[in-house]
C-alpha cells in the first residue's frame, strides 16, 4: 500500500492542500443541481413516439400487433416476424423479413425533429455471413410479404433500404446504409461478434436544410463521413422516408438465437436547445449563490 498521501481521493480531503472554504458544501449542492437539473431537462426534452419490448405472448405475430407495454400505432408488414421470450424473432418461412410502424407521408418533414430509432440486437453465434442480419431504420416503404427480401443492405430496393439505417451483420460487422446506394460506414469483420447484445441508434436531424445522420453502438458514435472531420453524414438531397422499421436476413438455422428486442422511436433535444438549456441552468445557479451568499 502506498502512503496515503498518494491517494486522490484523500488528497482531495487534505484540507492543508483544500481549505474547507474551497470545498464547501454549497458549491457540492451546486454541482448536484446543475447535474440533475440537467439530466430532468434532457429526459423531459425526449419525447418517445414508439416504444415495444414485445411483452407478448410466445408465437404471437409481430404484425397487426401493438406496442407492448409501450406507445405507437399498430406494426404492419410481413408475417415472418414472431414475439418469442419477450423479443421479435424471425419465422422460419423465408429468409428476409420486415415490419414497420406508418408515420405517415411527409410526417419527418412536417414535424422537423431530430428523431432516434434504437434497438437491442443480439446475433446467434452460428451467424457467420454480412447477408444475415438484423437492422433498424427510416424507410419509405414497407414490404408484406411473407419471404420478404434482404432489404436495407440491399441494392434492389429503392424504399426498403434505409434512409438511414444501421445494421448488425452475422460476420461481426456494424454498416450503416443512407440509402440505396450508399453505406456510409461499414466496420471491420469481427468488431461486432455475434453472442453479445449490441444496443443500436440511429439519428436523423430533419430541421436542417440538409438532413443529417449520426448512428451509434453502446454509445460510442461512428463515423459517418470517413476523412472528413466530424462523424455525421449530411444529405445532399433529403431522402423521402414514412416508416420506423425493422428487417433482417436470417435463415431458419440461425433464427432461434437470434432477435431485435427494446425498440424505439424518440425525438431528442437539439444540441443547441441543450447548450442554451445549460447556460440558463448556470445562470439559475448563480443567482441562487448570490441570494445565498
Ligand atoms: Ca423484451
Ligand atoms: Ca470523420
């Protein structure tokens, strides 16, 4: 053990190095109500529009389904997805699946937001190939039928593929598609491996002129734009978008291990709004201290 004095944390009490007028009392509360009036803010900022953690019975379709216990419309598509222990798993029939919750036409450009779709997935461990995967994302179509293509990484869907989406691929890859033709981020083989639960977001900004994107796996942000500074990806042209979705490719052998659970749709607090909601926070702050002191 070293002598104490090495300890930070009881360097911190040494009161020769930090008098007790420095660390008093008042200025710990203040610390704490700039902390936690800023956490209420942000929590009371978000709105969740959709929320499913497919609290259903066991063999129930996906489809025709509501929210369970959470909020949102009805969820409309293929029948390929089913409510197993409580997450959506894939049928056995076909490979490719899809259900979506309707926005409604125009309803991202009508309501400028910055709205997150974010989804647990978790992979089998006898997933091995980039064409098994399960996705999230914002899409301009939806797609009913029971073998529904290999939609968001594929190339032959205009309105399936995800404007943006984010992906979790059985080879241990993250992709994130902006559209049909473009992947804007695609991780190495194996970063991702199967047999953990990922958690996945996906942010699209629809109060700038050009949308933005940013997408995120347990919390740390990709980059989105490669070189470039920064890590969103910004449109040139914005795409036309209705759906929050789900789809995946997965065959019958690798479906019993593998599901999507925790899904939801939530607009966040601008970066801005949450900058000036800090400042007035500080300002608050001190003008208690000063009536204080
Ligand atoms: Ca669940
Ligand atoms: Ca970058």
């Amino acid at each position: 053990m070293e002598k104490s004095g090495a300890n930070p944390v009881l360097l911190a009490l040494d009161k020769k190095r930090y008098p007790p007028t420095i660390i008093s009392m008042k200025k710990i509360i203040n610390v704490f109500a700039v902390s936690f009036a800023l956490f209420v803010s942000q929590s009371a900022m978000a709105t969740v529009i959709i929320f499913d953690d497919f609290t259903g019975t066991d063999g129930t379709l996906v489809r025709n389904t509501t929210p369970d216990p959470g909020t949102g419309n009805s969820w409309s598509g293929s029948p390929g997805y089913t409510i197993t222990g409580n997450a959506v798993h894939s049928a056995t029939t076909g490979s490719g699946h899809f259900v979506a919750m309707d926005m409604g036409a125009g309803y991202f450009v009508d309501n400028p937001d910055v709205y997150e779709i974010s989804a647990d997935l978790f992979l089998s461990s006898t997933m091995n190939t980039p064409t098994d995967f399960f996705s999230v994302g914002f899409t301009a179509g939806n797609n009913t039928s029971a073998g529904a293509n290999r939609t968001h990484l594929s190339t032959n869907h205009a309105t399936l593929t995800g404007s943006p989406s984010i992906a979790l691929r059985g080879n241990g890859q993250v992709a994130v598609k902006v559209s049909q033709a473009e992947t804007a981020y695609i991780s190495s083989t194996g970063d991702y491996a199967a047999g953990s639960t990922y958690n996945v977001r996906v942010v699209l900004d629809t109060t700038l002129t050009n949308w933005s994107v940013a997408a995120f796996v347990d919390n740390t942000q990709l980059d989105l734009n490669g070189v470039a500074s920064g890590l969103l990806y910004e449109y040139t042209t914005n795409p036309t978008i209705r759906y929050a979705s789900i789809s995946s490719g997965i065959d019958s052998t690798d479906s019993a291990g593998s599901y999507l659970d925790n899904f939801q749709l939530q607009t966040i607090p601008e970066p801005s709004t949450l900058v000036l909601s800090f400042l007035s926070l500080l300002g608050f702050v001190a003008v208690r201290r000063k009536r204080l002191a």
